[in-house]
C-alpha cells in the first residue's frame, strides 16, 4: 500500500484522510503542528503512522519535515498539500500581513512541500501530488476574496505542474470540496482585524453565513477523503475534482457566467488584434 505525506493532519479533513489511509493499510507520515497532534496521529495505528512537527509559515522547516518523512518511510508515494486556513473580510479591510500570511500558509508552504518532494519523485520516475484547494479556487464570494486568491494560486500552479510532471510519470490532482463538517468555520478561519460598515450587506455577510453552517455541512470529511484515496489509485486520474453537491453547483454556475459574460463581449475581445492586410 502507498506511503502518505499529508499535511494538516492532526485535525479535519488531513486528519480523516489520515485515518482513511491507515484503514485501508497504507503508512502516514503527518505533518502537525503540535506535539499534542503529533501523539494522537501515532496513536492511530503506531509503527505505520508516523508524525512530524513543522509550523507551515516556516520553510526550513517545512523541507526539513519532508526529508525526514522521505527517510522515515523508506521513500513517498503521495504528497496530500492539505493544510491552510481561511481569511474572511472584504479585500480592502484585510491588512499586508493579514495578506501575506494566508499567502504563506495556502500557497507558499505547498510549492515548498512540493518542490522538496520532488527530486525524490523525479528519481523514482512515479508518485502522486494532490492539491487540496476548494471550489473557492473556481468560484469568488464576496467576503473571502483573500482566501480565493490563494486558493486560486494554488489551482493555476497545480494544473501547469501537471503539464510539467507528466511526461515523468508523475500526477498532479487539484481536490476542489465544496463545504465540509469540519473546524474550518472556528479555529481554521480568521477574521480581518479591520472593519468598514460599508461592506455589512457583502463582505461581512459571508462570515455570518459560514457561523450559521458551522457544524451542518453537507460534505463529510471521511468520504472525501476516501475519494481522495479512489483518485490516488486510479490508473489515470483527474487534474481536477470537485467534491460535494455545493462545489458542482457554484463551479457550475460561475463558469455559466463568464461564459455567458464572455459571449456578449466577444466582439470586442475580438476586435483588438491588428487588421488583415
């Protein structure tokens, strides 16, 4: 059975994924935060779950983590980028820092995972590397354009490395869940310290809508986690998958709209070429 770096394992869906992967056999090496979650992921099934600490803001120490997981399990199958957190407030409210600590979270601390990973999945010539974004990366919504942003990152370098991998025999999958019955709504989402009464009707409507939600989502992280699973061993897998009722319908609909916004400015996107001679 495949061996498994997740990060974000000690809680939500990296920690189901993780229990899903032990369960059908496989070896987990988690990247966790805390000691406290490092001792629970081993608990799970020790001598096949393995754990290690690494603040995902910390580069270093994140390849760190990665080699040592590389070491420890005798060399890696997949790569799951699952860690992040969400940052809810109008874009005008949110702050450089604010920015750029999402940024460092959601999209730098994968590439690093990912760079860190791959001379050992070129070397192999296999592997998998499965990106956990959100139908926020196809989709905007008012209140999360930060949050997007970063989401969006990640897709759009998740979908050229698989252009670039392919030809060595390596996969790239964007997982795309719609809401999920885990902590993003409490622990994993942050507010913008800055407020502007002006975006109470948009912006500040999303945070009231994920608190009412909070605990009654529809997507349940242990069968996301076992489509996870189905992916990494299909033969030919997917560069993209969305997951839940809502992910379909807001992907659905936002590609509706540009399509549709698209067709009545054709003529003016076509318009700009130099003429014929």
């Amino acid at each position: 059975m495949a061996k498994w770096l997740i990060t974000g394992a000690g809680s939500g869906l990296g920690l189901a994924l993780t229990k899903v992967v032990l369960a059908a056999g496989g070896q987990v090496a988690g990247l966790v935060r805390r000691p406290e979650s490092a001792a629970e992921v081993e608990a799970l099934a020790p001598g096949r779950a393995r754990s290690f600490i690494a603040d995902m803001r910390d580069a270093a120490a994140v390849r760190a983590a990665v080699e040592a997981a590389e070491t420890a399990l005798g060399g890696l199958d997949v790569l799951v980028n699952n860690a992040g957190y969400g940052l809810i407030g109008a874009v005008e409210e949110a702050s450089l820092e604010e920015m750029r600590e999402q940024f460092e979270v959601n999209v730098f601390a994968p590439v690093i995972a990912i760079q860190a990973i791959l001379p050992h999945f070129r070397r192999r010539r296999s592997g998998h590397i499965v990106n956990v974004t959100s139908v926020s990366g196809l989709a905007a919504w008012a209140g999360t354009g930060v949050y997007c942003g970063s989401k969006h990152a990640l897709e759009g370098i998740g979908r050229t490395l698989a252009q670039e991998l392919a030809p060595l025999g390596i996969k790239v999958t964007n997982v795309e869940p719609g809401g999920m019955r885990t902590d993003y709504a409490g622990r994993s989402m942050r507010v913008t310290e800055r407020r502007i009464d002006d975006y109470e009707a948009t912006a500040h409507a999303s945070e009231r809508i994920l608190a009412q939600h909070a605990g009654s989502e529809a997507g349940d992280p242990l069968r996301i986690a076992a489509a996870i699973l189905q992916i990494v061993d299909a033969p030919d897998p997917p560069v993209q998958l969305l997951l839940g009722a809502d992910a379909v319908r807001y992907a659905t609909q936002s590609m509706a709209a540009f399509q549709e916004e698209f067709g009545r400015w054709a003529a003016l996107s076509l318009s700009t070429g130099f003429p014929e001679s």
